[in-house]
C-alpha cells in the first residue's frame, strides 16, 4: 500500500468470467483469527454463484448494460445527496425534513410513494454486495444489501401492512421476538431520522431511493446478530411497505457514519471501526468484519488516509491526490481537480468516477500503454470508452493503475480491479467521467 | 465528487476508523 514501482500487472483472461456454478468458497488468503472484539461476517456479490440468493428461482442476473445503467443512477442519486447535504464541499448538513403524510403511511393502502420524502437514500441498483445477519430473539437470519453509502438499516416485516416485494428469507416477524419494541416518537432517536413521522406514539421511517424503491414502517429495536456478536437494542426500519430493486434481499444493512448506522450505534462495542474486502470475483467470498482492526484483516499491513468529515454526514470522504499508470504520476492533473470535487469510498458504486480532467489523463496514458504491448481496440460499452478485444488471449499483461490519497497511502490496483469485463471480446477501463470538473 | 468505486477496491482490505477519522487500504486481503 506504499505504492508499488511495477509498472505491468498479469491477468488471467478467463479470471474475469467465473461460470455460473463456481463458487470457489473462502478464498481469503490470511486466516481468520478471531479477535474477542471482532465480527466477521462473509461477503458475497449478490448475483454470483456463492449468494445465497442465487439459484434456480432467484431469476436472471442482471445484464452489464443493466448494471452500468444503474450504477449512474446510483451515481447522479449520490451527487444529489451530496449538493442537497451540503452547500459546497465543507457547507452545513441540510435541515432534516419530516415525511409528510407520516402517520397514514404504514397503514395506507396507496401504491404512491408521494408520502415519504424524495431522494433521503441513494439508488440501490448496484449495491450488490450481500451479508448475513441475525435479527430477533430467537435470531432469524437474513440476507441484506451492505452499504456504506447509507446510514439506516431496514428489514422487510410482517404484516407487511400495505406491501413487500419477493424475498428470499422468511419476513422478519416482530410478534416472534421477544426482545423488539417499536421506537417511540419522545425516543430522540426518531429525530435521528433523515425522514420520520409518529403513528399512535410510535416513530416512522421512511426512506425513498434515487431509483424510485422504497421503504417505509416502523423504526423498531431489537437484538442485532453478526456473526456470534449480538447488538442488544438496535435501531433499524421495519419495513411495511416497501417496493423496488432489492432483488431478493431482506433489506439493507447501513454502513455509513449518520446517526442510525450501525458504525455509530455499536459504536461502544467496536470503537467506530470496521473493514470489508470484496473478493476478485463473483465466484469468491470477501468478508465484513466490526471491530479494532487486527492483523487477519491486514490491519498491520494498512496504509491510512484522513477520514474528511467536514463535508456532511453519511459519506466516507477522502483526499485522492493523484493517479499513477505504469508506476508514473500523471502530471496533467493538478491537485485541485482533486480538491476541487472532494472524493468518496462507496461500497455500492461499481464504477470509480473521476473529474473529467482527471478520467482524460488517465484514460489517455492507459490507451498509450495497452497500444504500446499491441492490445487490439474495442467499440465503447455504456459509460466505459476506453476497451479492448481480448479474443483468443489467456493471459494480458495491464499497465499498473495506482489511486494516491493523502499523506501517501496508495492503492494499488489488482488486475481485476483495472478493468470490467463486458466479454472477452470487449473489455474496458474500469473507471467513467464524471461530466466535468465541478460535478 | 469522485467516488472510489467497488470495482477499484477488490482484494483490498478497506478499513474505515470512525474515531481515528482514518481509512485504510491494505493489499491482499481477500
């Protein structure tokens, strides 16, 4: 995480396409040393072969046209947060709105979603990553999106009053746990909410994605399990009315740094601290572990970055300083392109999005160095211009693609991190424009 | 805003330090 000097990195052609029963299990390369303050739970991507939500009924995986489609609504989604919760970078976190309507919302009978406010989550299309958890005494377990880029925690409850989409798991069923209790509306957690109401004394969550989901219900506690931990009391959404692009997830556990996140709310427990590693493919498991880092999750071997928390709550900002390809900087982008835009680590967007003056020179200097080693051009693919044909090749060999942040931690990028495979007759660049400098 | 996409981050370790206001990155993790 120094930086590496390599300026060519090998990839394995057929690496980029696990087929559709390989699930290749663990494949974490330092072993897992459980620590008495830690939770380690496996990560999956929801569509491949080791989710527990794929299968036979779970339907067809979305396409790559599909994903990258959704990926920009995540994406034009979170630069509305972004510009609505601050006013320019280091601005003021925005009033917090109460939902309207609030207290028909559990109960009403509308398919309208003109009752809970618009744009309080980002577009879910692409947060595709799948954890386990428990919920309840005795716990039940479900499958829900991980995501670090929103802060409440939801899971889809029975009755389901007005609606719910198909799940995998059982619904959540508060009348079977012995420990849950709704929120009141007096609890000052209510008011923790970006979005809330009061039904009969009891708190309303209500939360509206970029793409048009939703979710709306009772914001309840319980005892959370991850892994062998439980978390007494807390907080989450218990959906009773919910609809959209949640696949066949239960829900979603929030990540963020808000309020209702589970960073803040097991804050005690865990210190704040938590670290994921999302596996090379589909077809391998990474892992989501609370708690001070230790050395099976490379804690020892990390490089750190300021954590940039003047610019609103939510979101994990960082200082990306510069971009290196073939082990060079690129001395065409001046720090305040940067700067200028502010940059954050999501875990649900798929493509890295940069200044445009950043994402030309980049892209510009790895289209010199794959026509250097003879890589034949491919047609662009969505938002990804920058492509190649890797037909008949088993093995390419990709100028090394580096991220610089603030005070020199650097990441490196594995191969399969340096390019999105489309097919193998058109693979590309794994990084899109933002528009602009200022977007 | 930039955002560092999940593409970009596989086989990391990202560490997030609410209380140190740190992230990290770490090789090889996965």
């Amino acid at each position: 995480a120094a930086g590496s000097s390599a300026d060519r990195v090998l990839l394995r052609v057929d690496s980029l396409f696990p087929g559709p029963s390989s699930c290749t299990s663990t494949q974490e390369r330092k072993p897992i040393t459980a620590t008495s303050s830690a939770a380690r739970v496996p990560i999956v991507h929801r569509h491949g072969p080791c989710s527990p939500l794929a299968g036979a009924h779970a339907g067809k995986p979305p396409s790559h046209a599909e994903i990258l489609a959704a990926d920009q609504n995540r994406v034009e989604s979170l630069h509305h947060r972004v510009s609505s919760t601050t006013t320019g970078l280091g601005g003021k976190p925005r009033t917090k709105k109460k939902t309207p309507g609030h207290s028909s919302v559990p109960a009403s009978s509308s398919s309208s979603s003109s009752s809970v406010p618009a744009s309080s989550g980002l577009s879910l299309g692409t947060a595709n990553y799948v954890v386990p958890i428990g919920l309840g005494t005795p716990p039940s377990r479900f499958t829900v999106v991980f995501d670090t880029g929103s802060d409440t925690t939801w899971v889809q409850c029975r009755p389901c009053v007005v609606s719910c989409y198909k799940q995998k798991d059982r619904l959540f069923d508060p009348a079977k746990s012995s420990t849950y209790a709704n929120v009141s509306c007096a609890d000052p957690a209510c008011a923790d909410l970006d979005a809330s109401g009061c039904n009969a004394g009891h708190c309303l969550y209500g939360i509206q994605y970029g793409d048009g989901s939703y979710t709306v219900g009772f914001f309840a506690k319980d005892t959370l399990a991850v892994a062998q931990d439980a978390i007494k009391g807390f907080k989450f959404g218990c959906g009773e009315k919910n609809r959209g692009l949640f696949g066949q997830t239960a829900g979603l556990l929030g990540l963020g740094r808000g309020p209702t996140s589970i960073t803040v709310q097991a804050y005690e427990k865990y210190g704040g601290s938590f670290s994921y590693c999302l596996p090379a493919s589909s077809a391998a498991t990474g892992y989501l572990e609370f708690g001070p880092l230790s050395p099976s999750s490379s804690g020892s071997n990390a490089k750190t970055t300021p954590m940039l928390t003047d610019k609103g709550p939510t979101f994990y900002y960082v200082g990306l300083t510069g971009i290196r390809v073939g082990g060079k900087q690129l001395g065409a982008i001046p720090e305040s392109v940067f700067s200028n835009s502010g940059t954050l680590v999501d875990s649900g967007t798929v493509i890295t999005r940069l200044p445009d003056t950043a994402y030309a020179a980049l892209s510009s200097a790895f289209a010199a160095a794959m026509a250097a080693s003879g890589y034949k051009k491919a047609a662009a693919y969505s938002i990804l211009d920058t492509c190649y044909d890797f037909t008949g090749l088993s093995q390419v060999s990709l100028p090394t693609v580096s991220l610089v942040f603030q005070g020199g931690a650097c990441l490196d990028l594995d191969a399969s991190g340096i390019v999105y495979a489309i097919s193998q007759s058109q693979v590309c660049l794994g990084f899109a424009s933002n528009g602009d400098d200022e977007s | 805003v930039g955002i560092v996409g999940n593409t970009q981050q596989r086989t990391y370790g990202v560490l997030y330090d609410v209380s140190k206001k740190v992230v990290g990155f770490a090789p090889g993790a996965c």
